[in-house]
C-alpha cells in the first residue's frame, strides 16, 4: 500500500489565476462594449441638441443612458449622458420636471467626475483625453445651470482644470478652441478683458474652427 501523503495546497497566486483570467476576460470585452461607431452616432445627436436643436436632446439622451448600461465603467459616457439628461431641463415647462431632469443630469455628471483616475489620460473615441473631456461636458452643464443650484463654482475650477492642463496640448485643435472659446466667453462674464482677448486670440493664431467666433468677439470687447 502507498503511504498517505497530504497533498499540499495550491499555491494562492494559483488558485487566484482561474479568477485573474476570466477577470482580465470581462475587462477586455467591456473595454470594447461601446464601438466608435455607436459614440459617434450618439454623439452627432449629441452636438445637435447643444447647437439649439431642442428635437435632438431627447435621442441624445437615450443613446448616451444605453451606451452607459453596455459600458457602465466609462466617466466619458456617464457625463455626455448626465449633460444630455441636464439638457432635458429646457424641453419641459413644468417647474418639477425641470428640477428633475436637471438634479438627475448633475448627479450623473457627479458620478463621472468620481470614476476618473489615472488611467483617463489617454484619448477615447473623440481623440481626447478622457480626464479633459469629462471634466469639459461638466464645467459647460455646471455653467449653465441656474445659480441656485449651486454648481458655478465647481464649473469655474473644472474649466481652469481644463484649460490648465498640460493635456490640452495634445487634443485636437477643435476641442482647444472649444475650451479657449468658452473660458473667453466666462471672463467676458466675469469682465475680465485682458483674459478674454487671451484665449480669443489663441483661436485665432491656431486656426481653430471656432476663429470667426473669436474675431466677432474680439470686435465686440474693442468697441
């Protein structure tokens, strides 16, 4: 008879691997749950609705809240979503709708700015970095928000962030001149003009899709 010899156990590392790689597994495919086709769909709603096309927010809203339930982990999806939802807030006249659209679409926009880490350096389906443009879409709905709600000043530093960031360098030129544009047009606000013809002229010097914008308005702060 063989003597009995006690197996030994499995080393931890090994008996994790099994869960290691199925993990790494699920991670992958929700990585690519949401294809650039699809963002780019949503998204062209997207810039619709916030061009004055108040048809649009509504398909904005539902493609974002869809694509956020395929990839729940993605702050970029969790804030266009939050910003369409917000949105919503004009195409109703009932005061409790309003309010409720918009607390929804601000605790969204909240839930993206929490799920950013270091990892959001890198560019998403816009050529952006992740960190700049969520941080971007919710300075712009936290800005325009009515002022009881209390989320100026959040949107003030977030924009600084933005504009500050050594990331913005590397975004594509129509995204800076998006940030150049709107932070020229909350210095106006703030009638600061010295910064405004700053970042005003920054478009114009780049080239940016938004330079005949910034020419209009650097007329306007020299009149």
């Amino acid at each position: 008879m063989q003597p009995f010899t006690p197996s030994r156990p499995a080393h931890p590392v090994a008996r994790l691997r099994p869960w290691i790689v199925g993990a790494a597994l699920l991670l992958g495919s929700a990585a690519w749950a949401v294809t650039p086709a699809q963002f780019r769909d949503a998204y062209q709603q997207f810039a619709q609705a916030t061009s004055g096309h108040s048809a649009a927010i509504e398909p904005a809203a539902q493609a974002f809240v869809a694509l956020v339930q395929r990839e729940p982990a993605n702050p970029v999806l969790h804030a266009y979503a939050g910003s369409a939802t917000a949105l919503k807030a004009t195409t109703t006249v009932l005061p409790w709708k309003k309010l409720a659209f918009a607390e929804e679409g601000l605790a969204q926009l909240d839930k993206a700015l929490a799920l950013l880490g270091p990892a959001h350096t890198t560019p998403s389906h816009n050529g952006i970095a992740s960190m700049l443009e969520v941080k971007f879409v919710a300075a712009n709905t936290f800005l325009g928000v009515p002022s009881f709600m209390n989320r100026h000043d959040r949107g003030s530093k977030l924009l600084g962030d933005v504009v500050s960031s050594p990331l913005l360098v590397s975004a594509p030129l129509g995204f800076r001149g998006a940030v150049w544009l709107k932070a020229a047009k909350e210095a106006t606000k703030a009638k600061n003009a010295a910064d405004a013809r700053h970042y005003l002229d920054l478009i114009v010097q780049q080239q940016a899709p938004q330079a005949a914008q910034a020419q209009a308005l650097l007329k306007e702060l020299a009149s």
